[in-house]
C-alpha cells in the first residue's frame, strides 16, 4: 500500500471500519470453534485498544447479518462516549432480533450468506463523507471479520466496492473466521494493499487482531505481516454466479459468461457466432482466466 501525499491525512489517526458478520446460520455452525459471545469478547477488547492507542482514533462497527446490514456503534457520536460496550450489546442484540424477523426462510442449507457487500457499501459511504466533511481526515481502512462463505450472488457488488475501495486508496484487511478461505476477501485485501489472514488458533483471536490489524498504515511500513501464500483469482460468471476456471467475456464491457450468449446481458452488444469446439481460429472472446496463483 502506498499512501498518497495528495490527501491531507492527519498523521497516525486511524479511522478503522470494523464490519462484523453476524449471520446466524454461521456462528450456529462455529459453536464449537468459536462461540459469538467469546468472539465478541476478543473484538471489544481490540475495540478499545485501537482506542486507546492514540485519542483522536475512531471505530465504526457495521454489521452484515444475513437479510441486513446496519451501523451498530460509532465512537465519534458523544452518546457512545461512556458505556461504550454496553451500547454496542445493547444495538448488536436489536440489529440481530430485527435481521431475524426479516428471515422469511423457514431452513438454509448449510451456513448460508452474509451480506458482505453491503457492509462494503456502507462502510465506503462513510468513509466518502468523511473524506467530503473534513479537510484533515484520518487514515481510513476496512476491516473485516468475516466467517460465512462467499454468496456467488453478490460477486459483481463486492467486486465493484473493492475497486471502489482501491480508487479511493482504502485498504480491506481480512480476518477470515470460517472453515474455508474467502476467494472474494483474498482479492479484496490483494487489490487494496490490505492484510489477509485466516487464523488457524481461535483461543488467540485478540493476539491476532491486536498484532496484525491494529498497526496503522505508517507503522505498516516498518512491519513484516502476513503475506498471503495464494489468491484465488477465479472471477464468477454473471449468468449463473458460478466460480468458473475459463469463460467467455464481453469485449465492450468486461462481463463474464460461462456460455457463448448471443447478446451481452448488461450492454445489450451482439456477438458473433460461437467458434466450434475444433476450430483453429482465435477464439477472441474466449479468456482464459488466471487460476490459483
Ligand atoms: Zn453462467
Ligand atoms: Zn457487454
């Protein structure tokens, strides 16, 4: 990451986005590895260290719940000046109740999504107001603590707020909670310059968030992190919102098909006829996309 000197950044004041997954089919599954109240205590203890750090810095928690996502706790609003955890509990445990009775499916298979895009969204929009409000800004960045598997559905919003991000030189750091890795977050902390780490010991969380994700961006500098061993490039298809390996893309506005369509979907551009399979010809809307690197 490198941090541009045309921005008025006060120096080594933070603000950090903290988006915090709170869907329910996931931390139902992590009961065993990682409960959400012992989560919640390794997170409001790294809360207040990043506060404690220097008393200009300031957090912002959103939450991605699984039909909703919302602001639950703003260090800058002089409510939260006192009681600070209490109102986080207090707002976290509505926004949890009111993303429920938004849940009309009766069962999910497996551990369903979180509204990570949203959450992106949101944290972005505040970030442009700040940005917008203030002359002196603090340096801002995104972190996200995250569990549940990627939803292929919101494959283009993430993408599209992850170079939203790196237009507007945020980084996303990663904190990856679930089983599996997170191909979206991993292209997301790649392209930003932020951090991604999956860690393997839970019992150790605060270790972890207060040794990588607490540093701000010019300690960053004098600082080994961790480096990803491997970012999963694979993009998703915009017809089904499968991952595929090769694909075909749109030549005018970079959409992404797994099948030969006639038109393109999102700018209505007609396309040729389909190369047969056996034809030596440049397939010139065939791509190969880069795999696993
Ligand atoms: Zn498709
Ligand atoms: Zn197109």
């Amino acid at each position: 990451m490198t941090p541009v000197s045309s921005k008025l950044y006060a120096d080594d004041v933070s603000l950090l986005m903290v988006l915090i997954d709170t869907n329910p089919f996931f931390w139902n599954s992590a009961q065993s590895t990682l409960p959400f109240s012992k989560f919640l205590t390794h997170v409001l203890a790294f809360l207040n260290s990043i506060l404690l750090l220097n008393q200009m810095n300031q957090v912002v928690v959103i939450a991605a719940g699984y039909n909703s996502c919302g602001y639950i706790f703003d260090s800058s609003d002089p409510q939260n000046q006192n009681k600070r955890a209490e109102d986080l509990l207090h707002k976290l445990e509505e926004f949890v109740d009111n993303d429920q009775e938004l849940c009309r499916e009766e069962s999910v298979d497996g551990p369903g999504f979180s509204l990570l895009s949203g959450s992106l969204s949101m944290a972005l929009c505040y970030i442009q107001r700040v940005f917008r409000t203030v002359p002196l800004h603090p340096q801002p960045r995104i972190l996200c603590l995250h569990g549940s598997p990627d939803g292929p559905g919101q494959y283009v919003a993430i993408m599209n707020s992850i170079f939203s991000a790196q237009r507007s030189m945020v980084p996303i750091d990663s904190c990856v909670l679930g089983a599996q890795h997170s191909a979206f977050l991993q292209q997301a902390s790649y392209i930003t310059g932020g951090v991604y780490l999956k860690p393997q010991i839970f019992d150790g969380l605060f270790q972890y968030l207060s040794t990588v994700f607490a540093t701000d961006l010019h300690s960053r500098c004098f600082l080994q992190l961790p480096k990803p061993a491997g970012v999963d490039f694979r993009a998703s298809c915009f017809c089904h919102k499968n991952t595929i390996d090769m694909g075909y893309i749109c030549s005018v506005c970079l959409s992404i098909f797994c099948k030969h369509q006639k038109k393109c979907s999102t700018c209505g551009s007609v396309f040729g006829q389909a190369q047969t399979q056996n034809s030596s010809t440049t397939p010139d809307r065939k791509m190969k996309m880069p795999v696993d690197g």
